[in-house]
C-alpha cells in the first residue's frame, strides 16, 4: 500500500474520457483557496457545472476556456 503524506493538498480534477476510454481532457487547479474534491460534472449550454464533496456551492466553467 502506497500511503500520501498530509497535509494532502486542495486541488479541482476534472478527467474526461472518450467513449473507448482514453483520456481526452484534464482540467486540473492546485491554485491555494481553490474548489476542491470534485464529485460530479454536467455540461449544459456551454458550461461545465462541477459539484464538490466539500463546497457548498457549484464551480461554473465556460466551456470556451478550456476547448
């Protein structure tokens, strides 16, 4: 077993994956304060709605800034 030393940094992950598995995006922020530990993704009218098992609210994310 393979153990991560603490404090364990906050960061946002995002992958996403095509239809035979490969990894098409990799949306990443380690930026201090950030939203974190991300839970679910929506895309719904040209954004990203990203839920967090930590944050009360929701990350909204054009999707134009990261295509």
């Amino acid at each position: 077993a393979r153990w991560f030393p603490l404090p364990i940094k906050r960061a946002a992950i995002v992958l996403g994956f095509d239809l035979e598995g490969r990894l098409t995006h990799n949306l990443q922020n380690h930026t201090r304060g950030s939203y974190h530990f991300v839970t679910q993704v929506l895309e719904h009218e040209g954004f990203l709605y990203c839920s967090s098992l930590h944050d009360k609210n929701l990350a909204r994310i054009p999707l134009s800034n990261i295509c």
